[in-house]
C-alpha cells in the first residue's frame, strides 16, 4: 500500500483524535494516534483494491467502432490508488459533524447509560429520534427545560464559554440532519498537499497514457452502521498516430463504483466492497486516417500525368419535364480523355450512351453523345464538370440535338468520385432531360 501522502495525513491527524480516543476503549494494546490512523487508512486502501479487483463491468451497449472493454485493457488495475489525503479529510469532517460533544464541552452532568460513552448514546439518539424533542430526552435523559441556561466550559481556555448546552446540542442536532439528508462529501483545497489531476501520478501501458482521482463519500449514517460511496474514475489518452484504425480506442473515462460499510465506535473495521461495479463513462475510438490536403493532391497529380488522363463514367437517373410521363428511367456510360491545361483545370473529348426507357408499352429512346468536356478542381475534394456537343440518336430515323451536361463530383479517392449530374438534349421543340448520379473513374 502506498503512502506518499503520509504527510498530508499527519496534517489533519489532529482532527482524528475522537475516533482515536473512542477505539482505544476497546483495544488493550497501546496506539498512538499515528499509527492508529495509518491502520484505518491501509484497512480502507485494501478494500479499495477489492472493489477494483472485483468489480463488474457494465456496458453502455453504444455504436462506437471500438469495443468498450478494450478500454479495460489499455490500465493496470495495480496503478489504481485512493486518494489519501481525501479520505482522511472526509473522516475528520465525519468526527467534526457526526460525533456529539464530549462531557467536557458540556455544562451539566448527563449519564451514558448502558452505552460506552455519552458520543455512542448520542448517535444512538439520532438514529432512533424524529424530532429535537426526543432527541434531547434519548442524548441526555432530560428534558429541555432541564438544561436550558446551563453554560458550558471551555476546555481548552479554562473559562466559561457564551453558548449555553442547549445551543451545543442544537447547532450539532442541525448539523447532523444535513448529514442524514447530504452525506459527507469534502471538497479538496489547493495546495501542496492535495494535487489537483494534472499533478497526479501518470502511468504508462502500451501508447496508453492514464490517471486516476478517487473520491470518498460518507453516504449514510444510521448508528451503528456506516456506509460509504467510493468512486473512482480513471483517465486513459492513447496515441492513435499513423493508425487509422477506427477499431482501436483514442482516449476515454473509466468509472468504479462500490459502498462499504463500518460500524461504530470501530470505524476502522471496513466490510469487502458491495455492489462494485465498472462503468465506461466515455469512449473516443481512433478516426479514420485522413490524406492530408499536400498527400492527396500529389497522389491526383499523379493520376493526372501531363499528357492527360483517361476518364470513365456510369450513372443513373429519373427524366425530368414532360418526357417523365412517358420514360421512367435513365441510364448511360461515358469515357473521355482529358489534357491538363492547368493544375486545376482540365479539357478534352469524350463520347457516350444514355438511354431513356419507356413505359406502358412506349419505345425507349437511346442517344450516342459526342461531345468536348472541361473539369475544375475547388480542392482535392470536389470538382466541377460541363459537357457540351451533340447527341446522336441511335433509334431508326431518330433526331438527334444539342447535348448539354453538368455535374459536381465528390473524390472519395484521388482516382474515383462520386458525381451528381444534369443532362439536357434538345431535339426540335422537345427535350429529353434528366438529373441522377453516377461515379467516375480515372486512369
């Protein structure tokens, strides 16, 4: 068990001196404060282990390409560590709101009863009372009126102090109502002592980098027994460079979870975790690698080699205007050669074939265009295309027009894209138009 924070638990050990005072009732062997302490603090670090050792994990059941679990196994659970600092700071605010106030701070003469101490028929009082009332009768066996107008002393002045016993016991009545309602939980200070996460302890497993903080709460007291939250959550960042694995995790947030119980006046005795569980809080899995901009246009100006390139086309499409009642579909191929003119901009010639196909018995009609092209590239991503000529038509005395084409391509690679397109063929005082998409490819 670590003990870096030894100082910081040697900070607030004088805060621990109730529970030192009230365990040593019932230990014959002699402890100091000291070690005392570090017992309950190594007590509460091995079931801390346990919880993480043992803890179930619960799947979120999301869409991520990477695998949750995978997670699991970019930590070391041995790294795993509670915050000591934090736990003691948690049980000196536990002494500081729970424990009533010993005889010495109280001015009348009130008896323990059965109990080992007047604190245990106190707490006892408040687990079993509903109101100040009885609270009062349980704790001193009187009634308020019994003590109202007793001052109490100051120990550590030797004097009398301003606030009479029935003020002590109210303020302390209030303050652990709050407890019953809120639990324990302490904000950490800055300082020296208490890091803040970018100056906790990092690990390394793999390309993995990872951290943990802890937190301890004391969520429930009902006397004897106390329960306490642990919540540990754990940090990973991992190095997706060059890997373009969207299989493998980037970085995401573990979170374990469990209650344990101690009971009173015994606090150092911690029953093995209930309920431990292991949540994958968030999940960032590797991106797809990406071509940078400098890559993919290299890797197009190869596909376009000086003297020009061989370009090949397919596409569907739905007619448009007044042929649409009369042709359902249409559908064609092109190939072209382009020359560079420039880095962005390319021409050339091309020759094609679409079709329109009829229905309700209509013959189709089919075109043979033949036609010049020009290509400008916005980016490495997208381009756009104009086609202008004349389309034959390939139907027994069929008229052929004006051939009219357009389209933006979307790259997918520097060799194939994805083209939303436009065609308009004018023959006398009709048309046959139609918009689709198709994909192209280059060689």
């Amino acid at each position: 068990m670590k003990t870096k924070y030894l100082l910081a638990t040697l900070i607030i050990l004088i805060s621990f001196t109730t529970i030192s005072t009230i365990e040593a009732q019932e230990s014959k062997e002699k402890e100091t404060p000291t070690e005392r302490t570090i017992r309950i603090v190594n007590n509460f670090g091995e079931k801390f282990t346990t919880m993480v050792d043992n803890a179930t994990f619960v799947t979120s059941n999301s869409n991520s390409t990477c695998s949750e679990k995978l997670l699991l196994d970019k930590i070391n659970k041995k790294d795993l560590e509670i915050q000591y600092e934090e736990l003691l700071v948690t049980l000196a605010r536990m002494v500081e709101y729970i424990f009533p106030p010993a005889e010495a701070y109280l001015g009348g003469e009130y008896d323990k009863g059965l109990f080992n101490n007047l604190a245990d028929r106190g707490l006892y009082a408040l687990s079993n009372t509903s109101n100040f009332t009885d609270f009062i009768k349980g704790y001193t066996g009187k009634t308020i009126s019994d003590i109202k107008g007793k001052k109490a002393p100051d120990p550590h002045r030797g004097r009398l102090k301003e606030t009479l016993d029935i003020d002590v016991l109210t303020a302390y009545y209030k303050k652990y109502k709050e407890v019953l309602k809120n639990g324990i939980e302490v904000p950490l200070p800055e300082g020296e002592y208490f890091p803040h996460d970018e100056y906790l302890e990092k690990y390394k497993k793999g390309s993995c980098i990872y951290s943990s903080r802890s937190k301890v709460k004391v969520k429930k007291i009902h006397f004897p027994k106390i329960t306490w939250e642990i919540n540990t959550v754990v940090t990973v960042n991992c190095d997706c460079s060059n890997s373009g694995d969207i299989t493998k995790v980037k970085s995401g947030v573990l979170e374990y979870s469990a209650n344990i119980t101690s009971e009173l006046p015994n606090p150092s005795k911690f029953t093995d975790p209930i309920n431990s569980k292991v949540y994958v809080k968030r999940l960032n899995c590797c991106p797809a690698k990406e071509i940078k901009e400098e890559e993919s246009k290299t890797a197009l100006n190869d596909t376009k080699e000086s003297k020009g390139y061989f370009q090949i086309g397919i596409y569907g499409g739905i007619p448009l205007g007044e042929e649409k009642d009369f042709y359902s579909l249409n559908y064609g191929g092109d190939v072209a050669y382009l020359f560079n003119v420039s880095d962005n901009f390319s021409a050339g010639v091309g020759v094609g074939y679409t079709r329109f196909t009829g229905i309700d018995g209509i013959d189709g009609a089919g075109f043979a265009p033949i036609f010049s092209t020009a290509e400008y590239d916005f980016s490495d991503k997208f381009v756009l295309e104009s086609n202008v000529g004349y389309g034959m038509s390939t139907e027994k005395d069929g008229e052929g027009g004006l051939y009219l084409g357009v389209g933006i391509g979307w790259r997918l690679t520097s060799k194939t894209s994805i083209r939303p397109r436009f065609s308009f063929i004018k023959l006398g005082e009709s048309s046959f138009k139609s918009v689709g998409v198709g994909i192209t490819a280059t060689f």
